[in-house]
C-alpha cells in the first residue's frame, strides 16, 4: 500500500501482483498508459498495482488487465488468483491467529510514537482517520499500526485501496470480500462479537462514496474498527482525526557530527539511508552541514526525501542543497515521461504518462481548502519560523476586525498542511512545501507587498510590546521569546526598512538590549543610524527618533565607540524631558552616565547620576534607583571610597531584589567580586567571581560573563596562584594559550569579535593577568611588556580603573621614572585616586630609588 514495501513476494511465497502485472505488461511490450488505455482502466489504477498499493482490486478491473494483456489458460488463473485471493485462503472463525491480509510492514524511522499512540486510538475510537499531505507516510504508517494490533482484531485484519470513480456499493463489496463473504449480511455473522480491523486507504479518490459506505459498515459490525488514510477526514460521528506529521529534522544551527548523530533526527537517518541505496559513499563529514540544511529545507516529509536522495547517484549532498534547495517544490520521481519503478529506485527504465511534484501533492490539498481559508494560507505564509495562535490572529486581521484562528488552523492540521510542535505558544509552523506553495498563491493573486507589509506590523507590534520585558524579572522570557521568532524579525526589518522605514525604526528602537545580549551591537547600531539617517523618518515621533538613538549609544558602547554617539543621547534626553517620558529620561541618563567618562567627564557623570536617582525616587521608580546608585558605586571606587561603594551595592542588591531583577542581582555580585578584589583580599574575590559567571552563563551575558572570568584571573594572579591565573586565560583566549615564556602579541592585542563585550577591556584585562604572572615569577622584563600592552589597550576606556593598574604594573616592572609622569597624567584624566597598596608599590619603588 505504499512504495517502500517490498511486494516481490506474498505471505504464502507467491510471486506478488505488483512483479506479475509488470512482468506480464513488459513481455508484451506496453507502458503503463498503454496498457491502461487498451484495458479502459486509468493509468493511476495500472501505476497502483504495480507498486504494490492495491491489496485486492475489484474483479472487473483484474479481467479487463487480464484481456488487455492477452492472458489465457494457466497464466490468466495465476493472475487472477493472485489479485484476488479466493475466500478459502483467508483463516476463518476459530484458528489460532488472526487473519492478515496485507502488505508486510516496513521498518518505519521516527514513528515509534505515532505507531504506539494510533494503536492505542483503535481501541477507544470505531473510525481513526490519518490524514496528512501526500508523501508524508500515512499508509505505511496505517500498515505498520495494522500489524501492531493484529492480535487484538480475531476476526481479522483486512485493507481497501480505493479506486476512482468508486461508489459506495463499490467500497462495501471489496471491504465484504476482504474477509471472505460476499455479502453485508454474510460479514456481519462471519465477524460476529469479534473485533475485527479494516484499513481504507486514499479515500480522496471516493470521499463522499467511502463516507457512505463506512456509515453501513460500522452499522452493521459495531465490532468493526476502521483504520482511514487521506488528505482529509471522512466526516464520520466518533471518527477521530489523527494528522501524521512529517519526520523530525535537525534544528537550525544543528549538524550531526556522523552517521550515528544522523539517527537523533529521523528525516536525516532517512535521507542518509535512502542515499546509501544509489551511492556506496556514506555522507563525508564535508556534506553534513548540507545535508541537515537539506532535509530541514525538505520539511522532513518522507515523499521529498526520497526524491531528493534519488538525485544523489551524481550529485553529492552539497550540490544537491546548492541546486535544489530553493526548488523543493519541483522535485518529481525524474524528468517528464517516467516514474520510480519502486522503492527510492529513483528514476526507472519504465515510462508513464507523466511526473508528480511535491507541488502537486500540496496542490492537492490546498484545493480542499475553504476560500477563507486559503487567504489564511496565503498570509501565514508570511511567517518564516514558528508562530502562535495570537500573533496569526493579529496578521489575518490586517486591520480589520479581529477574529478566532483556532477553527481555521484546526483545518489546516487536519490536512496536513500546519505542523504543531511543543508546548509553548510558539508551537505553529508551515511546512516549508507548503509555506512555498502558498508564498506562490499569493504572489500569483498580487498580495505579496501587502501580506509582508502586514506581517512587518505584526512583528514590530511583537517586538515593541516585549522591548519592557528586557529589563527586570521577566528578562529570561522575554529574551527566549525574542529568539524564536529571530527570523521574522530579521525578514519584516528587511523588508520594512526598505519599504516603509517608519515601521522600521519602530522595530529596530525596541532591539538593542536583545541585539546587546546576543552579541549583534555593530550590525545593530549600523541599522539604526541607517534608519535614523533616512529622510523618509524625519517625521517620525520624536520620542521614537530618541529611543533609536539611545539604542544606537548602548550597542556602541559594547565596542568602544559609545563617544560617537553622545550628542544623540544628549537630543534625546531634551525630547523626553520635554515629553515628560520619565523612563526615557532616566534611560538618557543612565545612558550618560556610563558613556561621559569616555570624555573624562566625570563630575557631569556624577550629576547625570544623581538626578536619576532624585527622579527615579521621586516616580518610586525602584530598578531605576538600584541602576543610579549602581553608576554611583564606581564614582566611589574610582574616587577610593571603597566602603562608602561596598554600602551602595548592598543598596542595589537590596532594590533589585524587591523589584524582582535577577539580572541587575547578578550584575550588583560581579561588582562586589570586584571590590573585594580592590580591597585586596583576593582569594575571596575569586571565589566571588566563579559564582557570579556561572550566573551569567544561566541568564545568557557572554560578555559580562567573559569579563568576569577575567577579573577571576587578576584576582588569583594578585594572589600569586599563577597556574590557575593561566587557566583563565588559556579559557578565554585559547590561541594566545601557550606554554613557556610568554609574551604579548608585537602589534595588538588579542581581538575577540563577537564576545558580546568591550573588546579593549578584555584585552587589558588580559595584559593585566598576565604582568602579575610574569612578576609573581621574578621575569620583570615580561611583566613589563604586558602591562604595556595592557595601558595602550585601556587608553580611552576612561572611568575604569584598568589603565591606572596598569602603568602601577609598569612602574613596578621597570622603575622608569617616565612611566610614572604617565601615570599622573592618566590620573589627573581618568580621576582615578590610587588605593592603598598602589600607594605602597609606589612607596616601596621610590625607596629603592633613593637607596
């Protein structure tokens, strides 16, 4: 009943139907179409046969074939009995197994579960439909299920393929004959109070004819259980719908490391065994990427796996992903005029009348659709990942009135077309195919531009509503929901930046914070200054235009050029103010007060931080308060008021704590490792430090985590613990790990793209860690060199305190008074005051100066 089973031969070790009609039509030299025509049949009814679907055609069809073919004598009974079984073959009441009649099952991948849960459905359900799109499986799956449950069906098992044109005397005949009897009334007494087990399958061909005769069947044998497979329901009463989804496929970012990886994703075990099949290669660890791409592209459905794979006899994995991976919709069984011959054969040497795309097969269903609900169709397909039911209910409105999508994508899944996976709300998705097929539809209709203006609107609607959920205790749901839908964000800003930048900058405004945490602050910064440059957003809300450049002053922040961007900052602090937006004010301030030490601005950071932290008291705005007073804290360091800082970070655990921000908790932990550092003692700050960056491993901040390990690093190198100092080096910066002595690249530091952090930070913190390694070991010259390297790197990353530590490194190693004429002088810009062991080293240097 489907092509991957093997019909060579029957249960009784007979030559199979499907080899006998092939090898009868082929002696006398006719194709399919040929014989078809010459016995009145359709070429589908000949193509069935033959590839083995038909368990037991009607009669009439099996002597119009056999007249066609010209068979007489031995070689017609043969044939006839072949097709059609005579009764006394089929084990009747009272012997010890059940009866079978059909198709041994194949092995199945991935649908353990589908073959568990189907069977289980038979014993509370008298009608199970499996519905789903061609090629995805269901009559394999329904066979497979049939056997299964064999032994709990004692009057027998028995399967119907529907042919065209069939009427409901038609289905009931066969289904009678199937189990032996002539007759309604003769099944109803051969079953009796056994159950007995039917599998209908393709009942698109016959549906109103095959829903009919179910009715009178389940009527008349109420022990009769009935097995369906289609792209459709039958519309019975009790019938339950089953939809068979295609295979699990590799997850994007995912590629199986060999063949044994293969088989965590059945859609790619499949490919990779039907390639096995037209080349004696094993997929090269080269191909793997390709091939997980591939099978994803193909949207796991079995009929396009083996179509693809088949092409795999001169074109290996990578070419077939460069060449097809963005026509899935056109993959056939070969080029016009034939057919695969069996089981992912690919093409054969048999002609046929035509070819079916998977194009078709959506087609098919597509037709089965309302009109309604193909315009739904059209316009979800707009949406490149998952999504949930609210977010198509806000795309199908299109600005209209608002309606319930659940019926309309109940229908969907019911045909196959509308794959749901997980628990959470974004658990819809189109299968690729089908997703492609509908962009087509609406493309043919003129309704791309505003489907994708639409689905543009939706999106930023998402974005912006979720934007507040970046900051306080909902960050962790608001940062996943962002990532599942990072496709379509990534599509509707594309496409509204072109489009209607407007919509655009709504958009990019609410996604530096997510952009920040994922490591994208210069391709994000670069949209929106691109957007805030457009003439065509000149007219935009000015609050709108100043939460774009605040955006544009955190992410360049991250790599150094938050300078750039203050004068922006500084506009939109004036537009809010005027606005009264108090939380756009308090984020312009903030946003000052972390980017005006850049400047050596400190006293203006000092006041841009106290007004914020009047402000936010004044509003009871509790995390703005716990920020304020967290930028006051390193006004205290660098000012060397270490207790005055340790009391004011007890009061930033203490407000994020009672607004519920872990993330702001967290953060407040790095900065006391910090200070206990400082404060000298530093065995403790290390251990502080291990536990502050497995937190932030948890809430995903790369960059603070890296920045944290490293201040591990110089607490342990204080510490005089050089091997586990090295260690966090060697973790951090993997290629610059080497063993021996050791010395700072000759023309810059190590760049580290895409850690999320300010890259000139870590690299003086690197050269930091690795002069008091090099001056725990007695080599000043090394030492020397590093704390060198680590000054120019912490030139211009002014308000930190890296640059004062490190020219103290440096005149410790070398005793150069001009090193300390430097030093004055980053002081008197940096407003850094020396803490008290600084003042000793110093101490100590001048005294063997004068001795």
């Amino acid at each position: 009943m489907t092509p991957d089973h093997d019909r060579a031969r029957g249960p009784d070790g007979r030559t199979g139907l499907s080899d006998l009609l092939r090898g009868h039509r082929l002696a006398v030299g006719l194709t399919q179409a040929e014989l078809a025509g010459r016995a009145g049949v359709g070429v589908r009814t000949v193509r069935d046969l033959e590839r083995g679907r038909a368990v037991r055609p009607q009669r009439t069809t099996v002597d119009l074939l056999a007249d066609a073919l010209g068979l007489s004598g031995d070689e017609r009974r043969e044939f006839v009995d072949t097709a059609r079984p005579a009764a006394s073959r089929l084990p009747g009441p009272g012997t010890d197994d059940p009866p079978v009649a059909l198709p041994q099952p194949v092995p199945l991948l991935g649908r353990e579960r589908d073959v568990a849960e189907v069977s289980g459905l038979l014993d509370a359900y008298p009608v199970v439909s499996l519905v789903g799109l061609a090629g995805v499986g269901k009559t394999a799956l329904a066979v497979t299920v049939a056997h299964a449950v064999a032994a709990r069906h004692p009057a027998g098992v028995a399967g119907v393929l529907v042919g065209e044109g069939s009427d409901s005397p038609d289905v009931l005949a066969a289904s009678a004959s199937m189990f032996g009897v002539n007759r309604l009334a003769d099944l109803s007494c051969r079953i009796g109070d056994r159950r007995a087990l039917l599998l209908v399958d393709a009942v698109d061909r016959a549906p109103d004819a095959v829903a009919e005769a179910l009715r009178v069947l389940t009527a008349a044998v109420p022990t009769l259980r009935v097995l369906v497979t289609g792209r459709r329901p039958v519309g019975l009463p009790g019938e339950l719908v089953r939809p068979v989804a295609p295979l699990d496929v590799p997850p994007a970012g995912a590629v199986p490391a060999d063949r044994a990886d293969l088989d965590r994703w059945p859609a790619a075990a499949l490919f990779a065994a039907r390639l096995a099949q037209v080349r004696p290669e094993p997929p090269t660890p080269v191909e793997l990427p390709a091939l997980a791409a591939l099978v994803r592209r193909l949207g796991g459905l079995p009929l396009a796996i083996e179509l693809m794979a088949a092409r795999g006899r001169i074109l290996d994995v990578t070419e077939l992903l460069d060449r097809y991976g963005d026509r899935v919709l056109d993959l056939s069984g070969g080029r016009p005029g034939w057919e695969p011959a069996g089981p992912s054969a690919g093409p054969s040497a048999g002609p046929s009348a035509g070819t079916v795309t998977l194009r078709d097969a959506v087609a098919t269903s597509y037709r089965l659709l309302a009109p309604a609900d193909r315009t739904a169709l059209r316009r979800l397909s707009a949406f490149r990942n998952r999504w949930s039911v609210e977010l198509a209910e806000d795309l199908l409105a299109d600005g209209g009135r608002r309606w319930d999508a659940a019926p309309m994508l109940d229908r969907l899944r019911e045909l196959g077309l509308l794959s749901v996976r997980g628990s959470g709300p974004f658990r819809f998705r189109l299968l690729d195919a089908v997703r492609d097929f509908a962009a087509e539809q609406a493309d043919a209709d003129g309704e791309t531009a505003r489907i994708r203006m639409r689905h543009a609107v939706v999106v930023a609607g998402l974005v912006h509503r979720t934007a507040p959920g970046l900051v306080g205790a909902q960050m962790s749901g608001a940062v996943r929901l962002l990532d599942e839908a990072t496709s379509d964000i990534t599509a509707a800003l594309a496409y509204s930046a072109e489009h209607a930048p407007e919509t655009a900058l709504l958009l990019a405004a609410s996604l530096p914070r997510w952009w920040r945490l994922r490591g994208r602050d210069v391709s994000g910064r670069h949209r929106l200054r691109e957007l805030l440059a457009d003439p065509r957003t000149a007219g935009a809300r000015p609050t709108l235009r100043a939460w774009a450049m605040l955006g544009a002053a955190r992410l360049a922040a991250e790599h150094g050029a938050g300078a750039e961007e203050i004068p922006g900052v500084r506009a939109a602090l004036v537009i809010f103010t005027e606005a009264g937006d108090v939380t756009g004010e308090l984020s312009a301030r903030s946003v000052l007060c972390a980017l005006l030490p850049g400047l050596g601005a400190h006293d203006e950071a000092r006041e841009q931080a106290e007004a914020a932290l009047a402000a936010a008291t004044r509003h009871h705005r509790v995390r703005e308060m716990a920020v304020a007073q967290a930028h006051l804290t390193w006004h205290d360091v660098r000012e060397a008021r270490l207790a005055g800082a340790r009391r004011r970070l007890a009061t930033v655990d203490r407000l994020a704590a009672q607004c519920g921000d872990q993330r702001l908790r967290v953060l407040a932990r790095a900065d006391q490792a910090e200070l206990t550092r400082l404060e000298g003692r530093y065995a403790e700050a290390a251990e502080q430090g291990r536990r502050v960056a497995a937190a932030l491993a948890e809430l995903g901040d790369p960059g603070r985590r890296r920045r944290t390990i490293g201040a591990v690093g110089l607490a342990l190198a204080h510490a005089g613990r050089t091997d586990e100092a090295l260690a966090t080096v060697a973790e951090l910066w993997p290629s610059g790990a080497v063993p021996g002595r050791r010395r700072p690249p000759a023309v810059e530091m190590l760049d580290l793209p895409g850690s999320g952090g300010d890259v000139r930070t870590e690299d003086a913190l690197r050269g930091l860690i690795e002069g008091h390694v090099a001056l725990h070991r007695g080599d000043r010259e090394v030492a020397a060199e590093w704390f060198a390297a680590a000054a120019d790197a912490a030139e211009g990353v002014a308000g930190r305190r890296d640059l004062v530590e490190a020219l103290v490194g440096l005149a410790v190693s070398t005793a150069d008074p001009a090193v300390l004429d430097r030093l004055d002088a980053a002081r008197q810009v940096t407003g850094v005051s020396l803490l008290p062991q600084e003042e000793e080293l110093l101490f100590s240097l001048s005294a063997r100066r004068r001795r």
